[in-house]
C-alpha cells in the first residue's frame, strides 16, 4: 500500500523535504507519486495547491499522504484536504512539527482548519510523543495517532573508536545561529569550561555568530549535510543545547556514529538523547550546568566511549531505515481500503 499511495509535500530545502526524498530512494517508491504542493512564491504555491486538487477529482489512488509543518503547509493541506473527502478518499496527515504547534495555538480560524485537517484524517502521524502527547492534551486528538520518527540513513556498521582519537579533542555543534538553538550559552560554558587537555570547539551553521574570545572556537559557517557528515566522525562528542528540538535530527546522526552528545531537557530531546545513557542533558540557559557537562565529557575518555557505544546502539534500533519502514507499514495497515 505505501507504494501506491499520493505523498502531497514540498520540493522545497528543508527538513520535510529530506524525509519524503528519503522515502524514495531508501524504500523504492515512484517519484511520479509525489506531488508538490509549494513554491517560491505564494501565487505560485495557490497555483499549484489549485492543480493538486483538479488532479485529485481524476486520479485513480485510494490514500493521500500528506506532509505538513509550517503554517502555508498546513493550510494548503486543509484545502486539498476538502476535495479528497468530496471523491469519499482517505488522507493521512502527517506532522513534520515546525511550527504546527503555534499554528494550533494561535488564532481561533487557524486552530479550527487545522482541527478539521486532523480530525477527519484517516492517521496522524507524529515525528515525536511531545507532538503526540499535545494532540492529546491540547486539541483533545487522540485516536488514531501514531509515533513515527525520522529515520537516518548514516548509522555505520559499528560505532567510531573514540579512545584512540588524537589530541585536541574536537566538539562539534550543528544548528543555526540563533539564541534558541543554544549557541551563545554553549560559546560562553565552553570559555568558562576547565579542561584537562587541549580542546577545539567547531561551530557549524549559518547566522550571524556569536562574538569569539578564544582561539580554540572555530566558527566554520555553513557547509554541504554530506560534506558535514564525512567530517563529523572525526569529532569526540556534538553539543547542541537548543531550548527545544521537533525532532532532532542533528543528535540522531552524531549518535549514528557513535558520538556521545549534549543537549538539554526542553520539548522532544529527551525522546532521542537518554540522560547519563546516550548523551548529557541540562537545563537550557544554564551555562554552569553546560560548562559542567562539557568538562565531564572532554575529561573523561572512558565515558564518552560507553556513551557513545551506548549512543550508537539505541539509534540502530530506533531509528534505522527498516525500523521506521515498519512503523509506516503498521499506519498503513491500520486503514481500510
């Protein structure tokens, strides 16, 4: 079934967009089964949300897949949505987070489209629990609501040898430069930090940088994902305390090398970085707690290498292409045709 359904999503750079080019290439399905419903410019969006739903009056699938995160997302989707309920067609929403969250939230018109858009899918598909569990205590949502994270496709055979890294130790973060994603605290915990050896902290990302006082900090700015994913084995451990995450992508694929990581206990972290197990977890904001964890990762080479194995093989089981295919196979199997 998942072959022959309709995924209407994005063309567009981003996260969703790298799920959905995921799905094709990894499980094999038909890139003509997947329509974009978005553009560079919001005329062109209406055009061709407006050709998705004549295509849909005459197309012959039975499911729609819909992919949704950002507020021209999801309202794009609530219109198709209309025209499918008209040809008596079931659709499955599926939330990419972004802002689906505020979107719900925000204005009593926006809230009831989206309300509308979940409530009469046939599954909802969350990339979290945190989005789950705000479906359920939020927008009261919660039958046929399923958990499916992102998979990664990077996981190695086996996890990286962190015990014969050479010096200086290398942190890595991975995110933009905005206040939210923790940059500025991590800059100011990492020149605080008392280290035992010669540590190097790089700092990959576009924005506008925090302000460096030490020569050990490399702003490296904005580079290819696959050219980061070649160097990012050579990194001892990722710290990235962002205030919250939808997913947290940038964690799974450190882990999928068997780096330990830092991250804090804002919405959906703790879902993918277990404390004290896989990686480290402070408050956001608090930079004596950051510092700390800095120091007890880069000063003990023992732990970053039982975290990090122990990192390695709960992204194996978790989030590995198969696992996720099975997941997706179980919301498929639980609509009737």
């Amino acid at each position: 079934m998942l072959e022959n359904t309709i995924h209407i999503c994005t063309t567009s750079p981003g996260g969703m967009n790298t799920v959905v080019n995921g799905y094709v290439k990894l499980f094999g399905l038909p890139r003509k089964n997947y329509w974009s419903s978005h553009s560079w410019n919001f005329i062109a969006s209406i055009f061709k949300t407006i050709l998705i739903c004549v295509r849909i009056i005459f197309d012959s699938h039975k499911i729609y897949h819909l992919h949704t995160a950002k507020r021209g997302s999801i309202l794009r989707k609530s219109f198709i949505s209309i025209f499918i309920r008209f040809k008596r067609k079931k659709y499955i929403v599926h939330l990419h987070a972004g802002q689906s969250k505020e979107l719900m939230l925000e204005s009593k018109l926006e809230r009831k489209l989206t309300e509308n858009l979940l409530r009469h899918s046939s599954a909802i598909i969350c990339i979290t629990k945190d989005m789950k569990n705000f479906l359920a205590e939020d927008m009261k949502i919660k039958d046929n609501v399923f958990v499916v994270p992102n998979f990664c496709e990077t996981i190695i055979e086996k996890p990286v040898d962190l015990a014969h890294h050479k010096e200086p130790l290398k942190i890595v973060y991975c995110g933009t430069f905005v206040k939210s994603k923790g940059i500025f605290d991590l800059v100011e915990a990492f020149e605080r930090a008392k280290f035992e050896c010669p540590v190097i902290l790089d700092l990959f990302g576009n924005g506008i940088a925090p302000k460096i006082d030490k020569k050990n900090i490399n702003v490296c700015g904005w580079v290819k994902h696959a050219e980061y994913l070649k160097i990012l084995p050579n990194y001892d451990f990722l710290a990235l305390p962002s205030k919250y995450e939808t997913f947290g992508l940038a964690y799974v694929e450190a882990m999928g090398f068997g780096l330990p990581v830092i991250g804090t206990f804002g919405p959906a972290i703790p879902e993918i970085v277990k404390n004290n197990e896989t990686g480290l977890l402070v408050e956001f904001g608090n930079i004596e707690q950051l510092a700390m964890a800095l120091e007890k990762l880069a000063n003990n080479v023992e732990l970053r290498v039982e975290l990090g194995k122990n990192a390695w093989e709960d992204v194996k089981n978790r989030f590995s292409p198969q696992i996720v295919l099975e997941k997706l196979e179980e919301v498929y199997g639980n609509i009737e045709v």
